[in-house]
RNA sequence: GGAGAGAUGGCCGAGUGGUCGAAGGCGCACCCCUGCUAAGGGUGUAGGGACCAAAAGUUCCUCGAGGGUUCGAAUCCCUCUCUCUCCGCCA
C-alpha cells in the first residue's frame, strides 16, 4: 500500500511515478472518493461524539434520580443519524481501501525506464559460458537419459507442468536445497525457518499477491479458506504482520526452504517443456526486515547472498536490474539473476530480488519502534530467492553435462550426495 | 471428531449495562530522597484514524473478530477464529 498521506498530498508526483510502470493513476476518481471519505468521516465523528455526551447525560441524570424519558426520543434520533452516516463512511471507506490496495508500489528512482524485459540493464556478469566439444542437450534429455526426470509419469498422477525426480537426479534437487540453507545460515547471517504452505487471504494480501493476483494462486477449498503459498516470502514476510519491533531486532533475516504452487494463469504455451515453468517448485527464499534508511544497501547484500549460491556452483549468471516496465507489483527495486543455461543457449532468471520498502509492511501492520520519533513506522521488507532449487537443478544438469551423458557433481554438492562424483543411471 | 475452560494494555490481572481506554500489580523510562550494587516516594508508560501546513489542541475507533440488543456494551445475545485441558484418532 502507497503511504495515504503521500497520496493526498502529492497525487500528481505518485501518477507520474506510477506513469513509468504504465499504470495509470486516476487522480480524479481517487480526489472525489477522498473527498466524500473525508465528509462522511467528520459528520461520523460528530455524531458520535454527539451520542456520546448525550449517552453519558442520560447517566448523570438516572444518578440523580431524575425521568430520563423525556431524554430517550433524541437519543433515538441521534442512533438512527450515527447508523446511517457509519453505513454511508464504511462503503466510501471500502470502496478506497479495495482502490488502494489495486496500486502498485512507488519505484526507486534507479529503477531503469522501459515497457517490457527487453529494457531491462545489465548490471554485471559472472562467469563464462562453457564451451562444450559436444552438442550440448537440454535437461529434459539429460533428465530422462538419467533416468531421473519423468514428466510422463508426474501427468499421469496430476496433468501437466508436474515433474517427478527420481534416483540421482532427486538427490541433487535435496542436495541444492541443503547447500543454500546452509549457505546461507553458515555464512549470511540468517535464521532458518519452517513455515506454513497454507495461507490465509489476509497474509496474502499482506504481501501483495491478493486481491490483485487471486488467478495466479491454488485454493484449497477448505473452511477457513486457505491458498497454497506461491512463495515462502509469503509466510515468511507475514512473520513480522501486526508486530511492533524493537529496534535492536533489526534487521531480521530470514531464510526458508519450502514448495512453491503457482497457477500460472495466463502462460499457457510459455515453457512448457521441462522443469522451467512448474505449477510445483522449491525455492529457498530469503527475507530481510530492516530499517527503511537500511533497506537499499539491503537490496544490494541480499542480491549478493543469492549471487553467491551460484558462483559456488560455479554457474555462470549476469544481474539484471529490472525495468519500470517488468518490475513486480509491490516491488520499488528489482535484481534478477540469470543463469546460463547451454540448454537453452541463453540467461534464464533463477532468482528475483526486491525492495519492497513500505509497501507490503504497511499492508502488513509490520512496524518498528523508531528512536528518533519513538514512534511505530513501517519497516521495509526485502525478498529474494537463494534461489529457485528447481531451475538449480536445471542449471546444474545442463552446465554439468558430459558427451557421455553422465552429469559431473558440482564440488560444493558433494558433501551432500554422499561423496559421488557423477551422475548416471540410479 | 467429542466434552469443557478461556481470549482485557509490554506482561500478570480486576472489571456482568452509564463519568471505563479500562483498578491494582509487575516491567520499563524519567525525577526526588537516601553516603552507598538495598529500601522508599513521585510522574509517565497502548495502537489506529479525523480536523489542522504543522505543533498544540479537539475528537472518533479499538477490551480475539464480525454481527445484534440498548439512549448507552469490556460487561447482555448470536456467529466465527484462536488458545488451553481431557477423550478419540493419528505422523
């Protein structure tokens, strides 16, 4: 959610802001809706104040012994005015807040400009590209020589967009997933955490996938409703939802390894060979809760914690800062890493890393105790993925790969596949 | 799944229709007193919103959530959620 009192204040400089994702802010539609909002509040706060004397009244004179009857008719009167003005204010006041909650967050001025990922920019590069003596295969291929990829099977058990791993290549995929939760707590400071996968619509709203993305989500039809994660930054941003923090918590850093579902509503035809672009995947995510003066150098850090699970791995990837265009709803700043994969022959995205400010916190209620106002304001939350386990393994098999088909164990994995060396048929 | 008990401020805990956003205690902060790592005294101590340029001030809302009864609800009624105990079942 955009800071209210911003959106009041300057609705020209949030529109134009807005303008560069290509999201249109209707400044007139909002200046009416406010403008009754604002009336129907002070005629609300007034009656009830006025039913409130009057209420305390009626007290004072039963105390005396005196006939409150004669007081009771405007009594009544001033009940029905409150009810009706309180049923006029909570339809504007909704009508705003479900508004509200459709605007995306403000970008950072170093956000690049652009309409689509083809506008995204380079920021730097890892690695080079192996130079392979062999026609390099795919994963798919690797995968099912291996006998460790079946997609055949995984839609025979659910339809498409499923995978089952199998053998080797299954132990790779838990073996990727050890590595960056060790990584990660060993050498990056965060504490691991084990969470829910259902959800409530009030935590997703919190991190912004809902009201706005509700197609993209699996829900269960359960009472209470609950939906499955689409990411652990779900449940693990929520952790701080209606906290106050002291201020020497911060920052918190957190990091989760957990399936992700995604409907995917919207991309059919997109990746639809392969482990690229599943309705189920792991991730490993992490997330940050900092101070707001800390939450750019955060970005970076964060970025950094993720680059290094594939420089372990010794993937090549490049960084790319997202363009105003491609950048998440409630995103203000965005790295992508991408990997090579000779597969493909191109740099696939393996994680995302954001800066979302503000903006989920204050959805959230998550707030710290600030010592220079000693006052509750927002803390700003980071997430990214350290990183995707599935495109991991992708890029692991096809960098990986050998003419004879087997796939050489990278070295940092070895501790956690038993000491193998190579993957061949299980 | 069955039976029962609960949900109040940072914590504990009082409060069954009126001046209660809420006694008391603890904790915390500041001050006073005290010649000493004690004791005592005082003051303060929730969050959110509105009006206002802002401060001050005024005011509204919040006692798990949502409805209802009433001139007036922490208090009465209904629904839901969560927690705890016992039984059953289960990993």
């Amino acid at each position: 959610m955009l800071d209210p009192k911003l959106l009041r204040t300057e609705p020209e400089a949030v529109a134009r802001n807005l303008a560069r994702r290509g999201f249109a802010l209707d400044i007139a539609f909002f200046r009416t809706l406010e403008e009754r909002r604002k009336a129907c509040q002070i005629e609300a706060d007034r009656l009830r104040a006025a039913r409130n004397s009057h209420s305390k009244a009626v007290g004072a004179a039963r105390a005396r012994g005196e006939d409150i009857a004669p007081l009771m008719a405007h009594g009544e009167a001033l009940a029905a005015d409150v009810a009706r003005v309180d049923a006029e204010l909570a339809v504007v006041q909704d009508e705003l807040d479900q508004w509200q909650l459709g605007l995306p967050n403000l970008l950072d001025a170093g956000v690049p400009d652009g309409r689509d990922e083809s506008a995204n920019v380079e920021v730097r590069r890892s690695g080079e590209p192996r130079q392979f003596d062999f026609e390099p295969r795919d994963h798919v291929a690797i995968g099912a020589s291996l006998d460790g990829l079946d997609f055949d099977a995984a839609s025979r058990l659910s339809g498409a967009r499923f995978a089952v791993l199998r053998g080797h290549v299954a132990r790779l995929h838990r073996a990727l997933a050890q590595f960056m939760l060790d990584l990660h707590t060993r050498e990056h400071g965060y504490t691991e955490v084990y969470v829910p996968y259902l959800v409530s619509r009030a935590t997703l709203t919190g991190t912004g996938q809902l009201p706005k993305f509700e197609q993209d989500l699996f829900a269960v039809p359960h009472d209470p409703e609950l939906f499955l994660i689409p990411t652990a930054e779900v449940p693990v941003t929520n952790l701080v939802r209606d906290r106050i923090v002291a201020p020497e918590q911060l920052p918190l850093r957190y990091v989760a390894h957990t399936p992700c579902f995604r409907s995917e509503a919207g991309a059919h035809g997109k990746d639809t060979r392969g482990l690229i672009r599943q309705h189920q995947f792991d991730k490993v995510e992490l997330v940050q809760i900092v101070r707001p003066a800390d939450s750019g150098a955060a970005l970076e850090a964060l970025t950094g914690h993720a680059e290094a699970v594939l420089a372990a791995l010794q993937l090549p990837y490049r960084v790319v800062a997202l363009c105003a265009g491609d950048i998440g709803f409630g995103s203000a700043k965005t790295y992508d890493l991408e990997v090579w994969l000779p597969g493909q022959g191109r740099y696939r995205e393996i994680s995302s890393c954001s800066n979302c400010e503000a903006f989920q916190a204050r959805r959230m209620q998550a707030r710290w105790r600030n010592p220079a106002t000693g006052k509750p304001e927002p803390v700003h939350t980071l997430n990214g993925s350290g990183v995707a386990v599935g495109r991991a393994l992708v890029a692991v098999l096809e960098n990986y790969q050998r003419a004879d088909g087997s796939v050489t164990v990278p070295e940092v994995l070895r501790p956690y596949m038993g000491g193998i060396g190579q993957l061949g048929r299980s």
